[in-house]
C-alpha cells in the first residue's frame, strides 16, 4: 500500500462499470484492511445497470434476472490513494470474480487488463496517455470561460478548480502535465503522464472522478459530455499510444525518418477496425453529435503526420521516445479501459496480419467524400460492431456479447424517448 487511511476515516473501494463510473463502497479502515487480506463481496447488479441506474433486464446470466447475486472482490492494494479534498478519506480499485474464484471477464478493467496480455504476447508493452476536454460550469450554470482556445488570460478563471485539483491528482498519482481552454464556453483541456500498461486507465478514470468531485466541492459543474452545447466544440478524450520492447519505441521512425512496419501495421489496424470500434470509444448517442465536419472531430477512416483533421495523427517527437501515433476518434464520454482495449486490440490485429495503411492524408480531409465514412450514430456504430467478427473475437466473445446488450440497451432507451426539441419543433407544425 503507498498510503495508510486514518482511524476516522473511510476508502471508496470501486471498480469502473461498462459506462466508466466508479462504483462500490466505503469501507471503515479496519473493514478495508480485511477485504485486503480476505476480499470482500458486492452485488453484481453493477454489471448490469445503464447510466440513469436502471437495471438493464435484457442480461439473463447476472443481474436483475439472477436476484442480484454477490460478486467477489480482491482490492489492489497498489492503487489505494488519499482523497485529498476529502481529509482521511482514500480510494481503492477492485478487481472482480464470479462466486466460483473464475475472473469476471465482463469488468472494464479485467478486459484491458486481457488486451495487454495479448500485447505481452506479441512482445510488447504499450506506453498511453489521454487528453480530455471538460466544461466547468458555476453555480448558476453558466461557463467558466468565454471559450477562446489557447488562452493565457482565460485560463485564470478556471485558477480555483486547478488550486485544488492539482493537489487533488498528485495525492492519486497522476501527473497533471498541461491545462488550456479551448475554443467551447468553459471548456477546458487536460493532459495528463503517459503511463505504461494498466495504470494508464486507471489514471484517466481516476482523473475523471477527481475533476467531478473537486469541482462538486467547490460548487461547480464538471461536464464530460461529449457534446454539451449545440453549434460548439464537443469534448473529446484522445488515446496516445505507442508499442515498446524494454526500452525501445517500436513505433520511432528510423534513420529513414519512416516510422517502422510495426507502427504502420498497427495503423492499418486501428483503421480497419475503427468503424466496430466506435462502438467502444463513441459509446453513447450523445457521443455522435460530437462527430461532425469542422469542429477537429475525425468523422472518416484517415491517417496523417501530423495531421489533426485524421482519425490517427501519427506524432513524429522531437526525440524517440515522444514519438506515438494519436487516435482522435474518442470522445470525453468514452470509458478510457474500453477504449484503449478497442484500440489495442485494433492495432494488435493489424500487427498479425502484417497489414499495410492507406497513404496518409495532408491537409483538412474533414469534409473529404470520398474517404470512407466513420458511423456517424450509436445504431450505425453497433451495426458496424456487429459485423467485425475479429475485433469481438480479440475482445473476448463473452465481453463482445455483454457489450452489445448495453448499448443496444441505450439505443433502445434513446428511440422510446421523447426530447424537448421535439415537442418545441413540431407540435404546432404537425
């Protein structure tokens, strides 16, 4: 453990559930060092519940069908964190098993965590970082910022949330490395320390939590919606990530200056594979309204150096080690576990198979008809899913399957649903 909790204290022990959240429990010092030596139990019935916290009744095998049976839990102790904007409060991750000792395949992180194996396999080991864009609201709901990208004097107004936040981070072991606004009311920017392996989600779901919660605490409004205001930029959640061998960046260009087969097999790969994997890194209908032409959101299947306007933007460095490829696809709604394990997967087929890329695009290809197009809704995205039997095959059949129900389950809530804008654009008209 790198950190003890106080007598009068509590730790949030959680696991991130299929949409992301953190969900669990919180236990009193002595109850969590006792989990820790003896694993403790949970109801399944988290595997199971959509974002609103509706059972989703369509799963037969676990959940609400089931009678909500227990799960058993194993905290690991190498991720126990203080909460530093909770004094004698810390948080825990969980990994999961069915009653019978069996792992449970279903979780987030058990299914990254199987995708790094894969890449074990194959001799590598990924390096990965994400970015988000989050809105901060005030009291009253409106944007901390006027929404100017890259600005030195707007960002001071975001100075309450980062004075707390930064210590808030630092306390869980992320490394906040850079802020800037960007061109959305109140939304801003945050990148965080590449990691290797695991511990690259589970700083970005940790970094998720922390941004709620402080802002929460200071009374404001922290927003991870992947489009939140009409006719303005979304935020997004972009992967960096590259493929090492001890010390060496497999994906580095060569004295060529060309980047070598392995990182353009791996590109092949991601791109033949990003329509299904949509499915994982644009996960809700919301996810969508994000992917339109001109607001640096890739909305085809295209590569580039250095090129924004691409799903992948391949980044050269300025010295080996910073070179990566960025997949621009994900949205800040995205669950970071599931959206690296589509991406590893992904580009791990492309490695396989030995595949080749399209040559990649210069300039703006946002607008570009005749690349193939990305699913542009979350019926699109499950179609495309549905069909790529190697990607399901790479994630686990099992996972795929569980997959599938919860976002046809959101789909189905989002069709039976009735909007405000409905009702305002055709109740008179009609």
């Amino acid at each position: 453990m790198t950190w003890n909790p106080s007598d009068d204290g509590f730790v949030l022990l959680g696991m991130p559930d299929v949409h992301g959240s953190i969900r669990g429990k919180a236990f009193r010092p002595g109850a969590f060092r006792s989990a820790v030596e003896k694993g403790t139990v949970m109801t399944d019935l988290w595997l199971g519940l959509d974002p609103v916290d509706m059972p989703i009744t369509d799963y037969r095998e676990y959940g609400i069908n089931t009678g909500a049976p227990d799960l058993l839990l194993q905290p690991d102790p190498d991720t126990l964190r203080p909460l530093a904007w909770r004094p004698g409060w810390g948080i825990c991750l969980a990994d999961p098993s069915w009653p019978d000792g069996s792992r449970c395949r279903l979780a987030s992180r058990e299914v990254l965590r199987d995708m790094l194996a894969d890449l074990e396999e194959l001799g590598y080991e990924v390096m990965a970082g994400f970015e988000f864009e989050v809105r901060i609201f005030d009291g009253a709901g409106e944007p901390l910022s006027s929404g100017i990208s890259y600005s030195l004097g707007e960002i001071g107004r975001f100075d309450r949330l980062l004075e707390v936040l930064v210590p808030a981070l630092e306390g869980l072991g992320v490394n906040l490395e850079a802020v800037h606004t960007e061109a959305g009311p109140g939304l801003l920017e945050l990148n965080i320390s590449a990691r290797r392996g695991l511990r690259a989600a589970d700083d970005a779901a940790l970094l998720k939590f922390a941004v709620k919660e402080v802002a929460a605490s200071l009374g404001l409004t922290a927003s991870f919606l992947a489009k939140t205001m009409p006719l303005e930029e979304g935020s997004s959640g972009h992967v960096h990530l590259s493929f090492w061998q001890g010390d060496h960046n497999a994906f580095a260009p060569g004295e060529d200056g060309e980047f070598p087969a392995t990182c353009m097999s791996a590109i092949a790969g991601i791109l033949d594979h990003l329509p299904a994997a949509s499915l994982l890194v644009n996960p809700t209908v919301n996810s969508y309204k994000r992917l339109v032409p001109g607001y640096f959101a890739p909305v085809n299947v295209s590569w580039g150096d250095e090129n924004r306007s691409t799903s992948v933007r391949a980044i050269r460095g300025n010295r080996p080690a910073r070179s990566r490829l960025e997949c621009r696809r994900p949205g800040a709604d995205a669950n970071p576990y599931l959206a690296l394990a589509a991406l590893l997967a992904s580009a791990m087929i492309g490695i396989r198979e030995g595949a080749s890329p399209p040559a990649p695009e210069s300039g703006d290809v946002s607008e570009r008809a005749d690349l193939p197009a990305l699913p542009n809704s979350l019926e699109s995205a499950l179609r495309a899913f549905r069909s790529d039997a190697a990607l399901q095959e790479a994630l686990g059949a099992e996972f795929s399957g569980y997959y599938d129900i919860s976002r046809a389950w959101e789909l189905r809530a989002w069709q039976e649903s009735v909007s405000d804008w409905e009702r305002e654009r055709y109740t008179r008209a009609v």
